[in-house]
C-alpha cells in the first residue's frame, strides 16, 4: 500500500511539474494547482474530434436506404409532381387561356417550382419524413441528431437545397455521396444532418428484439 502511495505521489509531481513547464513557458511564475486544473478543463475541448456529433438517431450502416432505391423514389415524387402541375396549372392556364412559358421566371415555371418544393417540403414535415414515392419504396427521411424532423431541418433539406438545384443540373452531382458514404448522405443531407432509412430493416429488428 505505502509502495502505490509513494508511486502515486511521484507520478503526480511529475505530472505537475509537467503543466509547470508547458504553462510557464508563456509566463513567469508558476502556476498553482487550480490555475492548472482550470486550463487542463479549458483544453479538453480540443482534445474532441471537430466532427463528433451527438446522434439522436445511430443506426447501423447497413439500415440506411441506398442510391438507386431513393433515385426510384425520386422519380415516382416527379410523376405525382407532374400529374398535380397538369390538374391544377395547367387546366386554370388553358381556362383562362394564358400562356405557358418555360422560361425560368415566367409566372407558369415559378408557380410550377412552388408545387415542385411545398410537395417534398410539406409531406416529409407532415407525412413523418415520406413523400409518396418513398412510402412505395419502405423508405423514410430521418435527422441524425432529432429524434423527429423539425421544420428547419425539413426547410433546409426540401426547400432551400432543392431549390439551390434549379439552378444548374450540375448541382445534382452532389448526389453521388450517397453512394460512397457510409450513412448514405448526399450534400443537402450533410448540410440538414439528414439520411434516409430503409422502414422494413428496423422493422425486422424490433421484432427480432421482441421475439
């Protein structure tokens, strides 16, 4: 016992005179024990990798839906898209006998791109993270560190990047991600701290833990 007393001692005077010498190598006295013990408290912080992030949804890897399922789901939103732009747009167009421009900020595109955002904007909010395309295929949008979507996670994802990628369909590169990252996060999903989760996965999880 006095041996690990005594050992104990040496490595904690040898531990101090340490933060002795790298703390006064910027001042000239000497620190006391609690200036030392408040800078070794202060420095943690540094020690944490910048990219930690507290997840309030951790699943595996392998639950998270993958590039060409959601490019399905994509599509079918874009049919359910084009089929509300023809009922509504273009039947009050031809009514009231307007003209259907195509060019960007012509009042037919903008009331186009409006239907185009609030339809992924207001069913992923409302729907639990699913637009009809991703209820056919058993997937969902999920936030990383909400346990539910909030409407500014949903905004960013469904409304300001997809809004950003009217712009030039280069943009759309930034899909790729998914398939290489290992939550499968595309840009506008690094930016909101989205994914998208396979349903029927944690489905047969929770009845394997159940069972």
């Amino acid at each position: 016992m006095e041996v690990n007393k005594m050992a104990k001692g040496e490595n904690g005077k040898k531990q101090k005179n340490f933060y002795q010498k790298v703390l006064t190598s910027f001042k000239a006295e000497e620190y006391t024990e609690d200036e030392i013990a408040q800078k070794k408290s202060e420095w943690k912080q540094y020690e944490e990798r910048a990219d930690k992030k507290h997840y309030a949804n951790d699943f595996p890897n392998y639950f998270f839906a993958g590039f060409w399922i959601r490019l399905f789901s994509f599509v079918i939103d874009l049919l359910c898209i084009h089929a509300i732009t023809t009922v509504v747009l273009d039947t009050t167009f031809s009514w009231l006998e307007m003209t259907r421009s195509t060019e960007f900020f012509s009042v037919y595109s903008l009331l186009s791109l409006f239907i185009y955002l609030a339809y992924f904007t207001l069913l992923t909010k409302l729907n639990r993270g699913q637009t009809v395309g991703k209820m056919i295929f058993g997937i969902r949008v999920i936030c990383l560190t909400e346990k539910s979507l909030s409407w500014k996670t949903v905004f960013i994802r469904e409304t300001f990047a997809r809004f950003i990628l009217q712009f030039n369909p280069l943009l759309y590169l930034g899909y790729l991600p998914t398939v290489f990252t290992h939550k499968k996060q595309h840009l506008a999903d690094y930016f909101a701290d989205t994914s998208v989760v396979t349903i029927n996965l944690i489905q047969a999880f929770n009845q394997k833990a159940n069972a």
